[in-house]
C-alpha cells in the first residue's frame, strides 16, 4: 500500500492499493478513532451489488452501525432529486454530526455523496473509496463535490475535503474497457499538464499492469495543485484541460459519450486550437491523438459549432462575459488563457478543424 497526503486545510490521507476493501474499517476507524458511531455507505445500485456487502461487513467488523443508499446508475441520476434523497434517508437514519458518510463507487457516488456530507447538518465527515479508475486518480482527491442542474454539469456543490481516501486497485477489475478506458482519460490529462514521464506511459502498451503506480503518480500531481490552491481560484484550474469543450460534449450527447471519453474529445480539440493560435507546440494534438486511440478513447465526435457553443455557455468556468480555456503549451505544461465569450464559438471551431 502507498500512503499520500494531500495538504489542504485539513489534511487527510490517499492509500492506495490491492486488497484494501476489506480492510476499510479498520483504516477509518484509526483515522477517526471512535467518535464515530454509524457509517452510511452511499453507492449506485451496480456497485452495491458488487461491493456493498463486503464493504459494510468491513465497516461493522470495526464497530460501525451501518446504513446503506444505493440510487440507480446513470449520469442523470446525478441530479437534486436523487441529493434529496441521500439526504431525507440521513435524517430518517438519525446521523448526527459525529457520524459518517462512506461513498463506494465512481465519481457520481463521490461527487453527491460529498455534496451530502457537505450540506447535511451543515457539515459531517465523509470518506472516498473509488471503485473506478476516473474516480481513482481525479475526482476522489480534492473535495469538489456537486450535482448536475438542466442547464449543465455540476452547477450546484460545495468544497468539502474527505477525511480519508481508500483506493482498492482490485476494484478495477470489474471495469469493462470503456469505463477502464474513461480513467485514463483522466490520468493522460495530468501528463500533458505537468509530466512528460507520465504522458509516456501511456505510449506503452498494458496499463492496467502498472495502474497502482499509475493511479499514485497522479494523486501526487493532484495533491501539489490541490495543496497550492485548494478552491479553484488560480493553478487548480489548470485540472480542466478539456473540460469546458467535454462537458459541452457530454451536454450535446445527452451523456451518450461519458465523461473521460468527451474530455478526451476536449484535450484534442484544446491541442489543436493552441497549435492554430500558436500557443501550443506544433505536433502536440497529434501526438495525444495517437496516445489517445491507442487507449481506446476517442478523437472526435459528431456535434455541430453551434451545439456545443450553446453548451459551453453554461460551464461554471463562465465569469460573466468571459471564460477561461486551459491550453497546452507542450507535453507537460498548460496555459490558462482568457477569452470574451463571443469568441468561444471560434475557438471551437479550430478545435473542430483538421
């Protein structure tokens, strides 16, 4: 097991490894001692299924009094109606603010069931155990937490950091080759942003047998920016390289592409903006074309300027009349560059461009 820590106003631990399911118990309980009286386990239905039991006999063995939430798969699940519920069932289950909220599964469970232990009582304390890759190396780490509104994606949330993060790599096992895939969507991500090496590894064959170190060294580049800024006010921003133009994807798709796969789509359509502007290294959108196909994730998709210009209008990035792109530069360094809205629909444009 590797252990990280991630300096935020308070700190807390990632420990990554094999096997580590049935051992969460025990790791949350030395972590929080015995303050702590009930877990709730908020999972979808998929991943209570495969995991939930085994999860609560490890959160019972250890002296928990254990509730569980399991809500329907899918990403327009990921909605108030389905937060609303997470929170009517902690009320009917009498947590109180001594208590936990223990979110088993991808990064729809963590992101709501962070926003519940966010908003619940005003604040309880949760733990991350991501059974997805995607969840594994972004959205467990950090503490954004949110729901999904009509007009686009994680519009309502809150900054809440998890007490403790628990990563069993034995989970991904039960991951078919697209929601494999979606992770390493993530993970190619923190390579173009800051690390040449770990960009590289993407260029050789057989992931999965190296997804621990994997997994770690993007945690690690995750806990530095984290640590650096920890409500998204300067460096954490450099995290949505191809998020604006994949969201917008993901909205025009009505979620038919997930979401590694759309900002897959984004960060070649962010590459090849750049090169078209000269901010980025001639070469780069080719370069992680390549990568990309070769991890089974896609280059383009079938949507018009218009489609995903109206999209993009409601990314939460937007500040008023402006919006701020993540661009690379090179392999291992981005930019944040600024543009008036109206500019945006040029800008996807050349994104679109050959």
């Amino acid at each position: 097991m590797e252990t990280i820590q991630v300096e935020t106003g308070r700190a807390y631990d990632v420990c990554i490894g094999a096997g580590l399911l049935d051992k969460a118990g025990t790791m949350i309980r030395e972590t929080l001692g015995d303050r702590a009286a009930t877990a709730a386990l908020i999972s979808d239905e998929t991943v209570d299924a495969l995991y939930g039991n085994r999860a609560a006999a490890s959160l019972e063995a250890a002296g928990f009094r254990v509730v569980r939430f399991a809500f329907p798969v899918g990403e327009e699940n990921k909605s108030l109606a389905t937060f609303a519920g997470m929170l009517e069932f902690l009320a009917a289950e009498r947590l109180t603010r001594s208590d936990i909220i223990v979110a088993l599964g991808g990064g729809i469970t963590g992101d709501m069931a962070g926003f519940a232990a966010a908003s619940y009582l005003r604040g309880i304390e949760f733990v991350q155990m991501p059974t997805t890759l995607l969840a594994a190396v972004d959205s467990s780490v950090g503490g954004k937490t949110g729901v999904n509104l009509s007009a686009g994606k994680n519009l309502a949330g809150a900054f809440w950091q998890p007490s403790l993060v628990i990563c069993d790599t034995d989970c991904f096992a039960t991951l078919d080759e697209d929601r494999f895939a979606d992770g390493l969507a993530e993970a190619i991500k923190a390579g173009i942003i800051d690390d040449p090496a770990l960009f590289a590894e993407f260029e050789k064959p057989d992931c999965r047998e190296r997804i621990a170190s994997i997994v770690a060294q993007c945690v690690k580049f995750k806990a530095r920016i984290v640590a650096a800024d920890e409500r998204e006010s300067g460096l954490r921003q450099l995290l949505n390289l191809g998020h604006t133009f994949g969201h917008a994807i993901e909205k025009s798709t009505h979620h038919a592409l997930t979401h590694g796969h759309a900002v897959a789509v984004g960060m070649v359509m962010a590459s090849r903006a750049a090169e078209k502007h000269g901010i980025c290294e001639a070469g780069v959108a080719d370069t992680l074309r390549k990568v990309l196909t070769a991890n089974n994730l896609p280059v383009s998709v079938n949507c018009t300027v218009r489609e995903l210009t109206d999209a993009a209008l409601s990314d939460k990035k937007r500040r008023g009349g402006r919006i701020t792109l993540v661009l690379p530069e090179k392999i291992g360094a981005c930019t944040l560059h600024t543009i008036p809205v109206e500019e945006l629909e040029s800008w996807i444009r050349d994104g679109e461009e050959a």
